[in-house]
C-alpha cells in the first residue's frame, strides 16, 4: 500500500484513528495523503439500536506512525504501586512492560496487575491469575502477542489491551502490596503518537 510521509496504515491494535462524522462528504475509502484510509460501517443492528438495513460509514484519519521507544523509569519507593502518566498531547500503545516484584516476608499473595486508569476510571486492566509468595523476587512481563506462563523467578501473560490516552496512568502493581514490597526495573516498550 502506498505510504505518505510519516504516515502508515496501521490494522491491529496499534490503529488510531479521529472520528470525522458520519455525513463526512466521502462516502467510499477516505484518501489521506496518498494513504488510503479504510472506512468502518457499523450499523445500528450492531450497535443495539432498531434495526436498519442501512450502514452508516464512519470515516477515520489515521495518526503519524511512530518507532518503538523504551521507557525505564526510577523505581516507586517501597510499597507503592509503579504509575506513569501520559503527557498532555499524547496517545501511547503498549507493546510490552516488564518489571521485578520483590515481595517481602509478610505473608500475603500478591496477585500481578497494569492498568490504564485516570482517577476512578479504568479504560482497562489485565493481570496474572497466580499469585507471588512472600520473600521472592519474580521478574514480570505483559506484551502483545504472548501466552501466560509462571515459573519460580519470571512470569507473564497478554496485555488485554494497549491503548493508553493522553492524561491516562499506566500502573503496575498488587492489590496486596505491603509496606516491605518493592517494584524495580520497570521496562516500557510503546509507540508514541500525536493526539488527534
């Protein structure tokens, strides 16, 4: 397919896209550039309203591609949760993140989740189903395009998602933390895009 300047047609989850209206004044692929930008009809049947055999094209402009960056934090103090917040402007998808939970001697299970959140608000959040013991350190990893897996020293498991909107907080951590735990050598692998 025929590529512009700084941009790219983009089919999985990486895909970002502004809503440009359903009365937009194409009705067949919109063209950008000289990428041609795919258009979705997603009827009401689908959407749960009455039915109606007409679609309705929603048209979408793609953003700038970007190259994988690798984001490596100071680690949060002692007992905290890992959270890095997505500048103002900025959309980012995570491709993989990765850190070592060093649980202390209390005793506790402490079960592994990231999340993309703002407040109150979870846009979404994925974890691992079997917990970590006391007084270990486990090295964990969640990414695009993996199965779950658990040894005694590493574990991880798919992100459910990868979308994470400008003024969203990734985080990382248990519910169960305690005062003792320790989150280090938080790794990001994300592609950064312009916010529409």
């Amino acid at each position: 397919m025929p590529e512009a300047a700084g941009m790219r047609v983009m089919v999985d989850q990486g895909a970002l896209g502004r809503y440009l209206g359903e009365n937009a004044a194409e009705q067949g692929p919109a063209q950008l550039g000289n990428v041609i930008v795919p258009v979705l009809d997603i009827s009401p049947f689908v959407l749960g309203a009455a039915m109606d055999p007409a679609a309705r094209p929603i048209l979408v402009e793609l953003a700038p591609s970007a190259r994988l960056q690798v984001l490596t934090p100071a680690n949060p103090a002692a007992g905290v949760a890992f959270s890095v917040t997505v500048p103002s402007g900025e959309h980012w998808f995570v491709r993989s993140i990765g850190y070592v939970y060093t649980s202390s001697g209390v005793a506790a299970n402490r079960y592994q989740l990231i999340e993309a959140s703002v407040g109150a608000v979870v846009l979404w959040r994925t974890g691992h189903p079997t917990p970590q013991n006391p007084g270990v350190a486990v090295h964990w990893t969640a990414q695009l395009g993996v199965g779950q897996w658990r040894t005694n020293l590493d574990g991880g498991w798919p992100l459910g998602s990868t979308f994470v909107p400008s003024g969203y907080q990734l985080l990382a951590y248990a519910r169960e933390i305690q005062a003792g735990d320790q989150i280090s050598n938080v790794r990001i692998v994300y592609e950064r895009h312009a916010a529409l």
